[in-house]
C-alpha cells in the first residue's frame, strides 16, 4: 500500500492517548465481571452472547474502510468477554491447572505475534492498514486477553495473593515497559505491546476485588452490579471519544508524509508515547 494511502486507511486510533488506556483498562474489568456474571447464571447463553457478540463485532468493524471508535471498542469489550470465557472455560471444563493455562496461552501469544512479524515485518498498531494485518492484530488482541485472564487468576488463586496484591504486582510489572520505554530506550513497539498484555490483569484483577466476596479477598459488590458500571461507563466514554474525537482519531490535518508519526520521536519527549511504524 502506498504511504499516502496508509493512515487513510488505519483501522486502529491513530495516536495511543491516556483515553486509549483507560477504555482498555475498563474493558479488561468489564469482561471478566460480564463473563462471570453470565456463566454463573447460564453457561449456554454466555456462550451464545460470547460467540454471536464476537462475530457480530468482527463482521462490523472488518466492514469499516477505517477507523471508527464505536466499532473498534466494540470488538475490544467482546473479546475481553469471550477471552475471559475461553481461559475460564478450559481451566474449570478441563481442570487445568492456571500456572499451565497461562504458559499456554503465553505461548499461543507469541507465536501469533512472531507469525505476525515474519509475514508483514512489524508489529506496529499504526500499520494496521491491511485486511490481513487487521485479522492478525485483533488475533493478538484475543490471545493477549486470554493470557492476561489466565495469569490474573493464577496470581489471585494458585500463589494465593488474592486481588488486591494482584493488583499491586502487575501494576508493578507495568512499570517495566513504561520506564523501559522512558529512561533506557526500550522498543516503542515492543513497551505498547507489554503494557498492552499487561493491563488485562489488572483490569480484571480490579474487576474481581470489587465483585467478589470477601472470603476470597473482594470487597462483594457483586459480578452484576459491576457489570452494569462498567458496561454504563464504558458506553459514556465511547460516546465522547466518538464526539470529541479525543481517542487520536483526527489525522485528516496532516498530510502523510507529513504526519507527525511518520518519523520515532526521543524516548525523552512526550510525543514518543505513541508507538511507531516500522
């Protein structure tokens, strides 16, 4: 694809603002209390809602000539919610123990991102310009989720921290990637998509301290009751997003080959929070 076609055509946001974060963040929580909330009161019909949502959300946003926030977050809350029913799925279905589930699924996850690699030579978010990348880029958005869940769950239950040390130890994990990027030049790459897998347990770890109940280190609210939040602010911030175009997705002021992540900026400045094409 020529250049001046390439940030036309880009079916992700345009730059990686805090807005980004935070969406990702409240989906990651939004799912796991979704997921929990249905399949304990109907486990056909979480799975129904989990697969027919997923495909529903796919078929619209691979329709999209690019990108649109309502579409785009759309397919992020239904793979947080199928990605949780699919960890979940096989840890109680099969009995699977979560230390094995995570390293399957850690496993699963880097294969797709070195498939990825080896056919279209980055791994950036911004060359997402391409059917084929876009089905690998949304490939690894469910496997980063189904990871994410697994080694959540395995923190909270089988090393016995429960969700609040959970908590505080992948929020520590994450300022790995943040000040790899910030002091040492790590990858721009490389940090987005650290942060990226990342925040999933943190999410869901803070989905489950509000929803569980205390016996098992939550605060009891309940799955429903922080689906419905979640679910209700979710929609409020998408909605703004998609008014305010506050998610990075005003590009159409600079011409490509002028635009301003067309060429990596120093680790040091604040626009080299975005990360690059290759």
């Amino acid at each position: 694809m020529k250049t001046s076609d390439k940030y036309a055509a880009a079916k992700v946001p345009a730059q990686i603002t805090a807005m980004f974060w935070g969406l990702k963040l409240l989906t990651t929580g939004m799912g796991e209390a979704m997921s929990d909330f249905m399949g304990d009161h109907s486990v056909p019909i979480a799975g129904a809602v989990g697969v027919l949502g997923l495909a529903l959300a796919l078929w619209l946003q691979l329709r999209q000539s690019r990108y649109w926030a309502p579409c785009y977050w759309f397919v992020v809350m239904m793979i947080a919610i199928f990605g949780t029913m699919t960890a979940d799925a096989i840890h109680d279905g099969l009995s699977i123990p979560y230390p094995l589930t995570t390293a399957g699924f850690g496993l699963i996850t880097a294969a797709i991102f070195f498939t990825w690699y080896r056919t279209e030579g980055t791994l950036s978010i911004h060359s997402i310009d391409t059917r084929r990348r876009e089905l690998y880029y949304w490939a690894a958005v469910y496997a980063t989720f189904a990871f994410g869940t697994a080694a959540g769950d395995m923190t909270a239950a089988s090393l016995n921290l429960g969700y609040g040390h959970s908590i505080l130890l992948f929020a520590a994990i994450i300022l790995i990637p943040a000040i790899g990027w910030w002091r040492f030049g790590m990858n721009w790459i490389a940090a987005f998509w650290f942060a990226y897998i990342v925040t999933r347990p943190i999410g869901a770890s803070f989905a489950d301290w509000f929803s569980k109940p205390p016996a098992t280190s939550g605060l009891g609210l309940g799955d429903g009751a922080v689906s419905g939040v979640t679910l209700v602010v979710f929609i409020a911030l998408v909605t703004y997003v998609t008014v305010t175009k506050h998610d990075g997705s005003v590009i159409d002021a600079h011409p490509p080959h002028a635009h301003p992540l067309a060429h990596p900026p120093a680790p040091h400045s604040t626009a080299a929070l975005t990360p690059e094409t290759e």
